[in-house]
C-alpha cells in the first residue's frame, strides 16, 4: 500500500508518525511518501523538503513567503499524481496542504483523508462546506467535531489525540534528568516559546521579562526550555539574556526518540509552565503540569482574528474541560506583568493547582486515555474509508 502524508508543523509530524506506526501494525507493507519532521521519517518517510519551510503562521508571517509555497503547493501535488498513492492524507497546517489537496482532487480520483478537523466550532465555519469538494473524510481530535463535518456530507471519525497515549517517564527517569542538566531537586518552572520562528522571536522577550519577578520570589527554582529543532538556535540565543540561568533542551543531533522521551521527562519534572498556546497544553495536561498559556502575534494577523474567533478562550483543556482553569494572555494582554502575576498565584495556590489538575483529567478522558490508542484508532479509520483489496 502506498501512503503520502503531508505534515506542515511539530504537532502534525507527531500526529502523522504516530498514523504511520498505527498503518504498519494494522496493514504490515505500507510505503511511506511526502513531506514530514524527524519523528515521521523515523517511522519511514523522505521527506521531499524540509517540513520547516512550511511551519509558518498567521497573515503577515505568510505573505512574504506566498510565492514559495505555492511553488512547494504546486510540488507536492505533482509528486503525489506521478505517485498515484491508494490515500492521500494531509495533516492540519489547512492553507498548505488544502490547497495541496484541490490540486490533486482535480487532476485524480485519489482519496484524500485530512487529519485534524477544521475549528469551525471556532472562527470560518464556512471552511466545512469548502472542504467538502476535495476532501473525502476527516479524522477529528476533539470529540464534539464530528457533526460539524458530517452537515456538510465529509465522513468524519473521532479517533483522540496522540497525547493520550504517550508513556509517562518513569520516577527514574526523571531522576536522570534532573542529574544530567545539573538542577538536582530544585523546583522546576518549564517554558515553552513555540516551535515556529516567528513565535520565538515574538515570545521569547516577553517570557524572559515575565520571569524576573517569578525568579525574584522564587529564588531556588530553575528554567528549563524545551526546543524544537527548528528553533532551537534562536531559542538558545534569545535565552541568553533571561534571568536564572535556563538550561535549553537542544534535540539536535539526538534520535527522535531520544529527543521526545528527554522533552516528556522535562514535562514530568516540571512544576508548573509558561507556553505558547497550541497543541502543547494538551502535552502540558498530559503529565499533570499546571499552566500559564501566553501568545502573540503580528498586529495585522491580531487584529484580523480577532474579530473572526467566536470563542472566549483557545486552550484546549479550558475548551474541552468546560472550566477556565488555565489562566491565558492573548494578543495585547500578553505581557510580562500579567504573566508573571498568574505564574506566582499558580505557584503560591495549591487551590488554583488543583482547580486545574481536575480539569486536565476531564480532558485526558475525554479525550480517550482509557482508549485504544489514538494513533491506531486513526489508522484503522484511514483503512476503512479505503476498504478490501488495498495493495
């Protein structure tokens, strides 16, 4: 059988490798093609480019770059017709790999899976009806997007998040952890500035400036900053100049897996975490890792969000929990006063913890822990909608 997956960011190259190793346990001779980060290629892709090209976000952050990436658009959906795959599936990153997925609906009869349901829940619900035409169905996360698909006629299967799934690091190695970065027992703040560039270099002044007063009541406790790897240069860089010390976990030049059981051992030693908002508080819920969520963006993509998002809040876990239990800054109001503010009652409030430990297993349920693993649960969906006979 023949498979091309197309994953534009971190969390899509989690999600795909997570499918991949579900296809192979379920369907055995699966050849992998398309575009992915280090954890799909473990698993068995070529990647056609480096899947960082595509990891950018927001209006302003894309225009300089439109004519590359419809040149890659224009790319990837030639490599798929000349490939003839029995699916195609794209995953999130929608401007990308949707417009990937016209192309390659107008010139064939391929099937085309998206993974990730649009959050037409929560701004553009008109994107459901226009996926309709060149999408065949959808593998949702949350467990109430499937009606939201379904109106408009795309077969669309809950199948869970990854995150639900992911081993907990063992007391011993954490324990490692600890050692290895030098901080011993000491209280563990986690910060978490995105895995895109211009997230980084957004949000990394602001969190560094928010740490100061935290430090300052707080003095025995230590940073620690996962990485992506497309970033983690800049994020070296930038933490040069924040306060207490912070110890950058770099993945680069480490295996994949190597790399992602350090970053869940961080998690596990964390005691509470500054981040970007996005699919980490869902890794953040996961280990039971009480959090501040922050983010920014350019003015022009602000303002033009704003006023399409129907939503009073984009953290998964208050999203899905039905509680605002994690404090988050958006857009303006993500500066270091606030910040800092909500991290020190977070940290001073064992009230305010737990408030936010009850809503993380309310999501970690719903969201299928106690369930057959998601990543499995998605491949056994992409099998169905091929049916009997695929090669």
């Amino acid at each position: 059988m023949r498979v091309y997956l197309i994953a534009g960011e971190a969390s899509g190259d989690k999600l795909g490798a997570a499918l991949m190793s579900g296809l192979k346990a379920l369907h055995g001779a699966v050849d992998f093609y398309g575009v992915g980060g280090p954890l799909m290629q473990a698993e068995g892709v070529h990647s056609l480019f480096p899947m960082e090209e595509l990891s950018v976000m927001g209006i302003a952050e894309i225009l300089p770059k439109y004519r590359a990436l419809m040149r890659r658009i224009a790319e990837v959906a030639a490599d798929v017709l000349r490939l003839r795959p029995d699916v195609l599936i794209t995953i999130d990153s929608p401007d990308f790999c949707l417009r990937v997925a016209r192309r390659v609906k107008a010139g064939s009869d391929i099937r085309v899976v998206h993974y990730v349901a649009p959050s037409v829940w929560a701004w553009r619900s008109g994107r459901a009806a226009k996926m309709a035409g060149s999408v065949d169905q959808v593998l949702a996360l949350l467990p109430f997007e499937p009606p939201y698909m379904e109106a408009v006629g795309v077969r669309c299967d809950f199948v869970g998040h990854p995150v639900v799934a992911e081993a907990r690091p063992s007391a011993t190695a954490v324990a490692a952890l600890r050692t290895d970065l030098g901080i011993g027992g000491a209280p563990v703040l986690l910060v978490l500035p995105g895995s895109r560039k211009g997230e980084v270099s957004r949000l990394t002044p602001v969190f560094g400036a928010a740490l100061r007063p935290v430090l300052a009541a707080h003095p025995t406790m230590r940073v620690l900053v996962p990485a992506a790897a497309g970033v983690a240069g800049a994020v070296q860089e930038a933490v040069t100049s924040w306060p207490g010390d912070p110890v950058v976990l770099d993945p680069r030049g480490m295996p994949a897996a190597t790399a992602e059981a350090r970053k869940r051992a961080a998690f596990a030693a964390a005691d509470l975490a500054l981040a970007a908002s996005g699919t980490v508080s869902l890794e953040l819920a996961a280990a039971a890792t009480p959090m501040v969520i922050a983010y920014d963006m350019n003015w022009l993509s602000w303002q033009v969000l704003s006023r399409m998002v129907k939503l009073e809040t984009v953290t998964l876990v208050n999203l899905i929990s039905g509680q605002m239990a994690v404090p988050e800054f958006l857009g303006p109001n993500c500066r270091p006063t606030p910040i800092a503010q909500a991290l020190n009652a977070l940290i001073d409030d064992p009230h305010l913890r737990q408030d936010q430990l009850a809503a993380m297993e309310r999501t970690m349920a719903a969201l299928g822990r106690e369930d057959e693993a998601p990543g499995l649960r998605a491949a056994r969906a992409v099998l169905d909608g091929i049916g009997p006979g695929t090669g």
